[in-house]
C-alpha cells in the first residue's frame, strides 16, 4: 500500500471540503458540537485556510486513491501544528495516518515541537496520537457534556 501525499491548492478546495464532512460527521452527530466541528465548515473556510501564508494543506493518497488531506500550520520558533488531520472513513484503520505523520515529519524537518487537538472521548485517535510520541500537554477544552478537546505535543529529539 503506498501511501503519498501532494500539496494542494485552490483548485482542490471542493474536494478537500468534501472529504472532510464525510470524515467528520459521524463525530458530528455523536457529540453534536455543532459550533467545533469541521463537518459544520463551509467550503469559503476550507479555501481561507488554503489562501493562508502559513498554511500547507496535501492530499492523502493511499495506491493512487485520494483518501483523506492534512493541514500543517508553521509556527514560530520550529513549531507546527497539525489541524486537521483526515482519513475517509472506508480508508481508516488502516495504517494510513500513521505514515503520514512520517511523511510530514521528513518534509518538515526544521521542526522541533509539534501540536494538535484530539477529542479525548475518541480512544482510538488518542493512542494513535500516543504512540507517535505525542503527549496531553494537560490542557483541555470542554465543548459540551458529551466532548472534551485535549491538547498534544511532540517534542523532536533535536531540541
């Protein structure tokens, strides 16, 4: 399985948008955070954030089928943030996100702290997150009495 990934543009913005609802619905109706949820974004946000200086959105490719995309955010002082990250929910499970992570890392090699946000109550994004060397940094953020965001950081070994 040969996972890839293209950097993307304007042009992409549908596509990406798409992929993202399809993503993040289930989560949607699950804990109905309806102020939070990339599933509730409109296309005008997604191409705001592909219109950003500091922002890198690819597409995720796994065998030449778009699967999924991920949004970098370079920071200062070597710090980039990953938000968000997605897989088609067909495509999930499958190793995918993992290898991205290390796809990333490589193409931005200058970076010595890495963030992000996961929802605590999904267990299983939180030990993917885990077991690439991120850890909770203690801060949370209830959105409703169904869901709490928690905040990771990885902190390369360069430092």
């Amino acid at each position: 399985m040969g996972i890839s990934i293209f950097k993307s543009s304007l042009s992409e913005a549908t596509i990406i948008h798409e992929m993202q609802i399809k993503t993040f619905m289930p989560l949607l109706n699950k804990y109905q955070d309806f102020e939070t949820s990339p599933a509730n974004e409109s296309v005008e946000r997604t191409i705001d954030r592909l219109n950003q200086s500091f922002t890198d959105y690819y597409i995720i490719k796994s065998s030449n089928l778009t699967v999924g995309a991920i949004r970098i955010v370079r920071k200062e002082n070597k710090r980039y943030r990953v938000g968000p990250i997605f897989i088609l929910p067909e495509h999930q499970g499958k190793g995918i996100a993992q290898r991205v992570f290390s796809i990333i890392e490589d193409i931005y090699n200058d970076a010595e702290f890495w963030e992000l946000d996961s929802i605590v109550q999904e267990y299983g994004n939180c030990a993917l997150y885990e077991k690439l060397g991120y850890h909770k940094t203690g801060e949370t953020k209830q959105i409703n009495n169904k869901m709490t965001i928690a905040s990771y950081e990885k902190t390369l070994n360069s430092v």
